[in-house]
C-alpha cells in the first residue's frame, strides 16, 4: 500500500497554513480533530501554538510511518491522542454525525481513491456546524472513469488536457456535496509541492 511522502516545499507549508488559519476562525475552540498527520503532525503542532483545546485522532496506515509518529508524539502534547493504526476510511465509516470539529484529510491521492469516504463525511454530517473539512488532493493518477462520468453528469466537455479534467472533475465533486449538505468552500489553493500537483480544498459546514 502506498505510503505519499511528499510533506516537503514552500507551497506545501503555505497549504497547511490555510488549514491552520481556517480552523483558527472557527468560533468554537474546543473539540475533537480527526486528521492524517504523517509522521511529525506539522499541522497539529501548528495548531496547538495557536489552540490548546483541541483534541486528536490520528491516522497512519503504514506501520513504520505510525511507530515513527508514536515516537514523536512522546512527551508532546499530543500523547494523550487517539492513535489508529490503518486506514482513515475505518475510522469514517464508524464515526457519529457531529463527532468532529475538524477533520484534515492531508491525503495526497487522488478524489476517485477516496470518494465514498468524503461522500460520506458529508453526507452523514460528522463534522459539527461551523467546523471544517480540509481536503489534499492529487492530479496524478486519477481514474479516467471517474472523470469521465463527472463529465457526462454535467455535460462537460473532454477537450482538455488530462490534468485539467481531473482538477475540473474533482471540482464538480466536491462543489455538489457541499451544495446538497450544506458547506461552503472557504479555500482553494492549487499548488505544487516537491514532487505532485496537488489541490487543497477547505471547506466549513454551515448548518
């Protein structure tokens, strides 16, 4: 299974700080964040200088990348976390509606890997009114069928090149869940870090 390491280079720091800043002008402070943070939880720790009364679970699906992250959440603020060892979809599926205040999907995959599981983080409310959805995405890899059935829903053109439908079509996705359960988008930052062009999708939960 693959594990993304590309955490590196100034446009990846100035996504996160999006996410940071998002989540800073959430009016309520106390809550609890599910979030995939990598090995040394750079977005936690950023917020944690900003907000101490947020709470943590934490998602690695590669055992080597969770025993690195155990080591360095040790004599941090972030030891008393909840760690899960596997894949964040398991945690989603099993969530309750408002059980997060904030949920950081850093996946650096592609919208058609992870689509039933954003879906479903709309859809079935997990995430409180007022609290954020944040979203990495790549335009590398994605499934043409995915992109192509975006494209026939809403009768899109396919004239483009490939990286450009995928962003377009992973768009249209996101755009119709936060229409139909009521989100509203609040960032988007095109990007490249030190190897992918990604997308970073910010969404708040209006009601």
């Amino acid at each position: 299974m693959t594990t993304f390491t590309n955490v590196k280079g100034e446009n990846k720091e100035i996504a996160r700080q999006y996410i940071v800043d998002a989540i800073r002008n959430t009016k309520r402070k106390s809550g609890e964040v599910l979030s995939l943070p990598a090995s040394d939880a750079i977005i936690e720790r950023k917020l944690y200088k900003h907000n101490k009364s947020l709470t943590y679970t934490l998602c690695e699906r590669d055992k080597h990348e969770f025993e690195k992250l155990m080591n360095n959440c040790r004599n941090t603020f972030l030891h008393n976390s909840k760690f899960y060892c596997g894949d964040i979809g398991n945690v989603i599926l099993s969530a309750e509606r408002n059980q997060y205040l904030h949920i950081i999907l850093d996946y650096c995959g592609t919208v058609s890997t992870f689509e039933y599981e954003i879906q479903r983080i709309f859809e079935k409310g997990l995430i409180q009114v007022g609290g954020t959805l944040s979203i990495t995405l790549s335009k590398r890899g994605c499934n043409e069928n995915f992109v192509e059935d975006i494209e026939r829903r809403h009768r899109l053109s396919s004239n483009l090149p490939f990286f450009e439908r995928v962003e377009r079509a992973t768009i249209y996705f996101l755009e119709v869940c936060a229409i139909l359960f009521d989100f509203e988008r609040v960032e988007y930052f095109p990007y490249k870090d030190s190897r992918l062009e990604m997308m970073l999708f910010v969404y708040r939960r209006k009601k």
